[in-house]
C-alpha cells in the first residue's frame, strides 16, 4: 500500500496489468469506507467502488501522476457518489420538509400533508408534493443542489459536507440558506399558480 507515483508509473509504461489488481487488493477498503461516507448504504458503496474500478482500468493510461493515486482513486468515488445521490428518486426525509415548509396558515405545509394514516386520494397528493419538492430541488443551481442533497437526502452533518464537497462551512451554511430561500419562492409560485 502507498504506491509511489514513480512505481505506478513504472509498472503501466511497462504493460504490467497485475497493477489494477495491487490497488484494488490494496486500496479497496478505503475507498469501501470513502464511498459509505457518501452513499450511508453498503450495497451503493460496493457498486461504487465497482463501478470505481472499472473507471481505473479505462483511464489509468490518463493518470497524470500529478497528485497520489489513491487521492485520485478518492475523487472518482466522490464524483460516482455525487451522481448516485442525484440520481436517487428516494422520498424526502421528514426533516427536509420541515425546512421548506411555512410556519403561517396562509399556505399548507408539507408536513401536514404527510399524516400516516391518510385515505388514497391524500397518499397521491403526499406523494405529488413530494415530487413536486424533488423537481423543485432538482431545479436549484448546482452548488446549492449538491449541498441539499448531502445534507437531506443523505443526512451529512455540515462537517461532513464541508469536508466531503472541500468547502468551508460557512460556505455550505450559506448555500443551503440561499438554497431554501430559493425553494421558498418556488414553492410560492407553484401554490399561486
């Protein structure tokens, strides 16, 4: 474990294929763990890390040996991460809701939508809201996007999002500020329309 760069680089010039096998035997559970962080599910973070190495044995002849492979073996699982949490269809977290909802009776909340024991005509409307809350939070721009969905989707702490998105916390407040404030007004004009 702990290639150095000149050894990778070595061993792919010279066509030596047992390389993919040393850094998946090697490096497999730190990426296993980095991918749980993202994805807080065993099976995703499997599929990612398969699916992270498959990208290796397509792009290793591209490494540029600018950086430490494993760091670069941590980005393509963060990017893989990041895209299986935005293709996630999953309902929104109960807390989730509770942040874009009102606190006025002028507009239903979310939240009082969403009762239990509800007939089927109020289980459709649950769940139109709750799509209409995914295609809302769909439409954020990217960086607040990414940041809600770590934070509701997936339920990251803001140390967690700060570290894994390599932002300031103060930056990842402000955008999930930015980012309600954003979905607020969506909201509204959906409800006028």
């Amino acid at each position: 474990m702990g290639y150095s760069l000149d050894q990778v680089q070595k061993q792919l010039l010279a066509g030596d294929e047992g390389i993919y096998i040393q850094l998946y035997n090697d490096y497999r559970g730190v990426l296993l763990q980095h991918a749980y962080r993202f994805v807080r599910n065993q099976q995703d973070a499997e599929d990612v890390v398969q699916e992270t190495y498959i990208r290796i044995i397509r792009n290793l002849h591209r490494y540029n040996f600018s950086c430490k492979i494993i760091t670069w073996m941590q980005m393509i699982v963060r990017n893989l991460c990041i895209d299986l949490i935005r293709q996630r269809k999953r309902k929104p977290t109960s807390h989730f809701v509770e942040y874009i909802a009102y606190d006025n009776q002028d507009h239903p909340t979310l939240e009082s939508l969403q009762d239990q024991h509800n007939g089927p005509e109020q289980q459709v409307l649950e769940q139109e809201n709750q799509k209409q809350v995914l295609n809302m939070m769909n439409g954020l721009p990217e960086a607040y996007r990414d940041v809600f969905q770590l934070r509701y989707l997936s339920e990251y702490s803001l140390a967690e999002i700060s570290s894994v998105l390599s932002l300031e916390i103060n930056t990842v407040k402000s955008r999930l500020f930015r980012g309600k404030k954003y979905l607020r007004k969506q909201y509204d004009c959906t409800i006028c329309s």
